[in-house]
C-alpha cells in the first residue's frame, strides 16, 4: 500500500505556508492568507485541498503543524474572558508578581494589564505541610462561580496556595466550576505543579485564557480532516503533540519553535554551528540563537506574562509586517495589534489600518508586480499602492497641523520603519548578547578546554 500524503504548516497570524509530499515523493508548496473569509474558512484545510487537487479519495497520512494562534491572542490581548479564583488574602498576589523592576532608572513603570478580567478570593487556607488552616467555603465559590458565568464569563484559573503540593481543594473548586457550567477550566496542580504561587498563578491564568481560542482552531481544523489522519501540534518544547493534548500554556511560542528546529537543521547542513535566528511575522518578530545545541527554559516572560512550561528560549516582540502604525497626537506609535490577514494591511483592499509592509509599499522596498495578486474577492487584484500614498500623505499634514513640524510622507514612513526595527535589534541584542547565558556557557567551557589542551594561548579573546 503506497504512503499517503503527509503535510507541514505553518499557521501564522497572516500567512499559513504550507509544504506537502506526495505519496511519490515528490514536494509541492503553497502560501495562502490566514483569513480570507471570501474564498475559504481554513486556511490549512484550504491549502491541502489545493495541493491535493480536489481529489476526494487522496490518502492523507499527517498533517504536523505550528501555529501562532496562541502567541497572537496573547500578544494582542485577545484571549478569553478568564476568572481567577486563588486564595482569600493572594487577590494582588500575580499583579505584583516578584517586585522586578525591568528598568532600574525609569521611576514610571508601565506594567502590562493582567490576562484574568475579575478575581474570586476563595476561603480556604492549607499549610505548607498540609494542615487545613481554613475549610473551603464551597457555598461563597459555588455563588461566585454562578454570577461570573451569568456576567459571560466562560474561564476560570484556579490557583491556590501550596495546591501544587496538597490539591483537595484545588480538586473540588473544579467540580464546583463545572456546575456552574465554565468551559475551560484550568487548575494549577495540573498545569504548573510546581512550587512559587506566582510563577504557577501566571502559567494557569495563561493556559485558561489561550486554551479556549486554540481549541475552537483545533476542531476547525479537525472537523475538516479524515478520521484516520494523524494531526500533531508543535509544542513550545520543540516537540510534537497530539490534538488532545496541545494547550495554552504550552502552545506560546508553537509557531517559533518550529523555525528554530528547522534553523537548527539548516545551519547543521551548511557546516554552521553558531547562528541568530530572525523570524519576522505578520504580528510577531520572534528572535533565538542556536549554538549547536537548543537553547531551553523553563520559566520565561512572552508579552509580559510569565509562563512556566519547558519551552525553547525565543524572545518574541510585537513588531511584524501586520503591526498598525498611528499617530496618537503626540509621537508615532507601532502596534502591539496587528491588521492580521483579515482585513490586513492597508493595500490588502479591504479597509485594513496602515501597517509596517503599507510603510515598505510607500517607500517602493515592496514591489507590487513581484507580490502574489490574492488580495481581491476573487484573488486577483495586486497590492493597493495609490490608497498607501494617500492615506500617509494625509497622515503627515496631520503630524505638521499637532505638533507644527513639517514632515513628508516618505519621512513618516521612514520613522514608523525605525520604531519597528528598533524593537527587533533589542529582541537581537537580548537573546545574542543580553540573554545567551548557555551560549555563554558553552563557549567558557570550549575555551577552558581549548587553553587545557594548549591550543589557547591566554590572552583576551573577543569571541568571549
């Protein structure tokens, strides 16, 4: 029996790449918009349909993909609806989180807005050892748990002190939610199991914000597959999951991870052992090093929230080619929301905002004749530079009429251009110089070794 047809994608927040080998052998490619609602709903499913050819009875033996569903919600603030229920007293507990301050000079610290929309403090207590120091008030939860679902409220985190170590009441706050007919639920002794009530907090609230959105993408996904395919998820490990058990928490950075295995490969097959891996989406940048050997962690902060899962170390900013530039009235701002693939940038033709490829079209580093024509309702109009031109000639007159400083549209381009950059040299600059302690690690070790065996004479080497 011939091997059916396997599948890679890449489901990015504007493009979804796709690579398919036929039973033969042979590998056929597509690219298509994530979201283009007038010609498909599925970007993945329409992508293997193409490349499939319509034919109704292609065996496909697997679909592997990476997805940056997760990263994007999250990014943009666009998860669900979540509750945080965690012990009487802790309410402020992961909005204080460890009292870092990430930039010790600056006396106005901007923080990010927690994921979770309300907070229950729940009346219970156990010790460190075990000891019930305050009985769980069921009925207080149950009542709670009943107006947050009537108010919409469809998640819920479940985060209580040392639950990680004694659950019982981590347990029964669960049947209690699933009373009262929450969705997701997400608790943190199956989450997080480890001790540190704010690194646990972080990952469970993470996971009941994201899950839900990833799980509506999984059964379109699904739905549109054969039951006897195999579909696998890209964790943010690095490693492949199946549908059951891809979630939030471990989905951040799915998408990315994928890029750095692939980076990895390719850098392995030129004969590179040390290379910066620089992967510009349309909502994202996502930036890692490899130095012959994967960079991992455990505990790391992605959009200002902190997620403890086994993860690649990637350092994700919010700058890419989707990211909505404006003028606030006062100085240009860069995202950290995206036009997406639906309605897109601005020269997509269909009403989008003014984005950073719109700022690439204005200044001709974009070519339209060299662009896929998919942009139209039936994919066959180019990218819209007159509607660019005009909208950032306007744009300028309005930057000279607020702060009485004449400047061109090409200049205006120019400087939303450098705002992103600038964002993405940090990203570089973090995880190269900043960030890297194993890959400074493992070049003090090839160092020691090499002034051991001889081959060093000591002297002060620039590569350390």
């Amino acid at each position: 029996m011939a091997q059916g047809w396997q599948f890679w994608i890449d489901r990015g927040g504007t493009f979804t790449d796709i690579v398919a080998r036929a039973p033969e052998g042979i590998l056929k490619t597509a690219k298509l918009l994530s979201e283009n609602p007038e010609q498909y709903a599925d970007a993945a499913i329409e992508g293997i349909t193409r490349l499939l050819g319509h034919a109704p009875d292609a065996n496909v033996a697997s679909v592997k993909m990476g997805t940056t569903v997760a990263t994007n919600a999250l990014l943009e603030r666009k998860g669900e609806p979540t509750l945080l229920a965690i012990t009487r007293g802790f309410a402020d507990a992961l909005a204080i989180g460890y009292q870092a301050r990430p930039k010790l000079f600056t006396r106005a610290i901007a923080k990010p807005a927690p994921l979770y929309a309300e907070v229950l403090e729940v009346g219970e207590r156990v010790s460190a050892d075990g000891e019930i120091v305050e009985p769980l008030d069921e009925t207080q939860a149950a009542a709670v748990f009943t107006a947050a679902r009537a108010r919409g409220i469809n998640a819920v985190a479940i985060v209580l002190m040392h639950g990680y170590r004694f659950p019982d009441h981590e347990r029964r706050l669960r049947k209690l939610a699933e009373a009262a007919g929450f969705t997701q639920i997400s608790v943190s002794h199956e989450i997080a199991p480890l001790i540190k009530l704010v690194g646990r907090g972080d990952t469970t609230v993470a996971d009941a914000y994201l899950s839900p959105a990833l799980r509506r993408y999984v059964r379109q996904v699904t739905s549109k597959l054969d039951p006897g395919t195999r579909l696998m998820f890209m964790q943010s490990s690095g490693g492949l999951a199946g549908e059951g058990a891809f979630t939030g928490a471990n989905a951040i950075l799915s998408g990315p991870a994928g890029g750095i295995v692939g980076m990895a490969k390719t850098a392995g097959g030129a004969g590179i052992a040390r290379v910066v891996g620089f992967d510009m989406g349309g909502t994202s940048t996502d930036v890692s090093l490899y130095t012959g050997s994967f960079e991992r962690t455990h505990e790391t902060v992605v959009a200002g929230t902190r997620i403890r899962a086994p993860m690649l170390s990637i350092h994700t900013v919010a700058a890419g080619g989707g990211s909505i530039c404006r003028f606030d009235g006062t100085r240009l701002r860069v995202g950290p929301e995206s036009a997406g693939a639906n309605p897109g940038p601005m020269s997509y033709r269909r009403g989008g905002p003014l984005t950073i490829t719109d700022c690439n079209l204005y200044l001709g580093r974009i070519q339209p004749a060299h662009f896929p024509a998919i942009f139209g309702p039936a994919g066959d109009q180019p990218l819209d530079r007159d509607t660019v031109i005009r909208h950032v000639d306007a744009l300028a007159a309005e930057v000279f009429a607020a702060t009485g400083r004449p400047i061109t549209g090409a200049a205006l381009a120019e400087g939303f251009i450098a705002i992103a950059v600038d964002d993405m040299a940090k990203a570089v600059r973090q995880i190269s110089i900043h960030g890297s302690t194993m890959g400074s690690l493992e070049e003090f070790r090839r160092l020691v070794r090499a002034y051991e065996s001889g081959r060093l004479t000591p002297h002060i080497d620039s590569t350390f």
